[in-house]
C-alpha cells in the first residue's frame, strides 16, 4: 500500500433493483483530475471544493454517456481522508456504479484495499486508532444502543479518556527521569503523590475494562436457547416475542424438528434466540437430528429458556433436561399459566431460580421474560459499569497490560527499589496506552484492524 496512490472503491451496497443511489469514492493526488477527465459538469459549474456538480459520466475515449450522476468534491485537508476526495452519487443497482468504478480504474486510481479509506484518515492524522474501530463498529451496529456506542467513540469519547491516562502517565515519568538525571538539582521526589497518580490511573483504567463485556454483548449479541419437553409452547413463546409467525405450532409434539433462530433486540442488546426442537426420545430419524442439535444449541448458549408446561407440572424429563443445561444461566418459563388456578410445585432446588410465568399463546408474560433476562444478564456481570463507550477485545488486552504494568510499579516501589525499575514498567503501561490510540502502533496490528472493514470504509 502506498499513500501516493489514488485509490477507488464503491462506498455503498450494491444488489439488482435494490437501492436508489450508489456512491463510488475516490481518494488521492489524482482524485479531482480522474474526475475531471470523465465527469461533464453542464451549464458552466464551479469546480470548487465542498461543492456538489450535476452532470454525466462519460467514457473520455468513445464518448459514451455511463450515467447521470452527482459529483462531491473534497479538496483536502478538509475531507476525511485529508487528501483530495471525490464522490460519484451515481444510480443504484449494479451495473452504474460497477461501470463508474471501472472507468476510474482506467483512468490511473487503484481499487482501495479493505478499510484503505479509514487507514489513510488514521495515518494523516485525521482520527485516532479508537475511532476509526469505531466505524466498523456502527457499520456492523445490531442495535441502536451499540450505534451510540460506536457513535461516542467516533466522537472521541474513548480517546479523550485514554489520553488522559496516558498524559499523566508521562508526566510522572518525567518526573521520575529528572530526579534519575538531576538528583543533585531537584528536589526529592514525592513518592506520596506518585504512588497517588499511579492508584488513580489504574482505577480508571478498571473503570474502562469493565465495559469490556458490555462492548462484546453489544457487538454480537446474546445467544439465547429455548428448550424444554415437546409441545410445552417453546414456538408459541417465540412466536409472540418476536410478534411473528417465526415458528411453525400445532398441538401435536415434534413439529419443531430444527432449531429456528430469530434476531430481536432486548434493552439495546442484540438477541439471538433460538427455538429448539422438543427434547425426548424418538425413532424418527429427522427428529432425532434436530433433538441432538437441541442439546447442541443449549451447551452453545449465553442464556437458556427452559420452558415448563403449567398444565402438567415439573416431571421427570424435564429434570433430565435441566440436567444438561444446569451449568448455564438459565431461567424456567412456565407457560400456560392461563389454564390453571395455581402454580405447578418446583423442585425445591429449583426455589431460588428466575422464574416468569407466560402464556405465550395469548402474548402475556413477554415483559417480565424481557426484564428476567436483562436482570440474569446484570447479575452474570455480562454488562457492568456507567461508561458511555465500552471497549474491544484488542483494546482489552492492552488495557490489561497497563493495569499490570501499573502493579508492578506500586511493587517497585513498596520494595524500595531504584527508581530506574518504577520507569520499566511505567514505560510499558504509556506503550500499551498507545497501541489503542495508536499513538505507538506496529504495521501487523494496523494490518489486522483495518483486514474487517469493508472495501469502501
């Protein structure tokens, strides 16, 4: 990859006889001139920056009008890459922006790499590394929750806090060095105030790792499995959390021979719930496959529905279904509460569970398995702290090498040691700061960000 290249891409989805408008952008020192060379701009239009032009894309050889289009321009520094940027806003579809991409391959620019567009916008120094994973995060956003995550971090949220750290991690270093090269010239250093910062740096970084679980279930979501007895209303349930005829019902056990999955969005978190089929035992050999993957979804899942007929109370097997889902967060459903006077009895063992009472068939009970999750949820500490943003995986494990570093700091110096050993580690939490921000970032790690984005980011 070189910076000196101009390169292009299409900016939005394209598919046949889906979306009004398509975009192809480029980006480069050849930008504006590819742009001027296929782009006929009637009626004496300006061609100046921040300005949008009317007219056709044509090819600069044959003539041939390729399309009716807008043209954007972004001189730089005042564009997101920081170098000159052109937009086509060309039909939708397929062939128009594929033909538009082409003739700007022709005509010198270079088809962009993966995530190319935000690289550049990080190297020129236009966003930091936090904000630019931010984009793929609310390109990939499953709710509005993780949008205004991604958002918060966009905005620099994320960085400002790091930063933050970091700045007063360097400014006690400083201090520490001067005293290593002008012992003789500076006052004694206050080991109070330094042991002070150092506690107040590693505190807030705690507060950021803990929304590291937040971030992940916010990213991808909450993998949810109902399971329970044939015909004890697991598809009716689905059906009406999802208000929608998602699953096939009947009064007849076995109809759910698959497990069907729907995607829903509880409190702002993503749910992937899976609606299992009916575990027992069976010769049916289509059954029995889709009882096995059942049991497979269950061992998979971050949290299961065991569904409980009220009608016929707690039995055996479903004492040998929970059996199997025991090590899992779980919850008991019991359905079709509508058809008896009282609760059905629970095993003793079983008192102290989540419980939600349901009549899935007549959509009652919804709200209270919707708060029943979101409180399993909290008290598996699955979301945890008040911060606005919440953290990736990469920006986890750094994070975590900066509270260690900071231990060992502490360490240092409740064992005396010579100052040099506090400015190893001390050293090591600034570098691990950075690989976040980017501020001290290797080509590999940059490499394997921007590999996710999309062509056109």
């Amino acid at each position: 990859m070189s910076l000196s290249d101009t390169i292009a891409a299409i900016a939005t989805a394209i598919s046949p006889q889906q979306g009004s408008v398509g975009i192809v952008r480029l980006s480069g020192d050849r930008a504006l001139k590819i742009a001027k060379e296929i782009f006929k701009a009637g009626n004496k239009q300006t061609w100046e920056s921040h300005r949008i032009l009317y007219g056709y894309i044509t090819h600069p050889h044959t003539h041939t009008v390729i399309d009716e289009s807008l043209l954007l321009i972004m001189k730089a520094p005042r564009s997101f890459t920081r170098e000159d940027v052109v937009e086509f806003h060309c039909h939708g579809g397929i062939m128009a922006v594929q033909q538009v991409l082409n003739l700007c391959l022709e005509q010198g620019a270079r088809l962009a790499e993966a995530g190319e567009f935000s690289l550049r916008a990080f190297l020129n120094g236009r966003i930091d590394l936090t904000q630019a994973e931010s984009i793929n995060d609310l390109v990939g956003a499953k709710s509005a929750q993780a949008a205004q995550s991604a958002i918060a971090s966009l905005r620099g949220k994320l960085a400002q806090s790091l930063k933050h750290l970091r700045g007063k991690a360097l400014n006690i270093l400083t201090e520490i060095e001067a005293r290593i090269d002008f012992e003789d010239d500076l006052p004694p250093l206050d080991v109070g105030w330094v042991k002070a910062e150092i506690a107040d740096i590693s505190q807030q970084s705690h507060h950021i790792l803990a929304t590291a679980d937040r971030g992940e279930l916010l990213r991808s979501g909450l993998r949810v499995a109902i399971v329970g007895r044939p015909n004890v209303g697991k598809s009716s349930l689905l059906n009406a959390w999802s208000r929608s005829d998602r699953a096939i019902v009947t009064d007849l056990p076995g109809t759910t021979r698959d497990v069907v999955d729907s995607q829903l969005v509880v409190g702002g978190i993503p749910v992937q719930v899976l609606d299992t089929a009916g575990i027992r035992e069976t010769e049916d050999v289509v059954e029995k496959i889709g009882v096995e993957r059942s049991r497979q979804a269950a061992k998979s899942a971050d949290l299961v529905l065991m569904v409980i007929d009220a009608t016929v109370g707690w039995t055996a097997k479903d004492a040998e279904i929970y059996g199997g889902v025991c090590d899992r967060p779980v919850i008991l459903v019991i359905n079709k509460i509508d058809l008896i006077p009282d609760l059905p009895l629970l095993p003793p063992n079983l008192q102290d569970k989540r419980i939600v009472k349901t009549a899935a068939a007549q959509n009652q009970g919804i709200e209270d398995l919707e708060a029943a999750i979101l409180e399993a949820i909290r008290q598996e500490q699955i979301v945890a702290a008040n911060f606005e943003v919440a953290i990736n995986q990469r920006q986890k494990a750094c994070l975590l090498r900066v509270v260690q570093s900071l231990d060992n700091v502490q360490i240092a110096i409740a064992d005396q040691l010579p100052l040099d050993f506090w400015t190893i580690d001390l050293r090591a939490a600034i570098s691990a700061i950075g690989e976040i921000t980017g501020e001290e970032v290797t080509e590999s790690v940059l490499d394997q960000i921007f590999s996710r984005f999309c062509i056109g980011k």
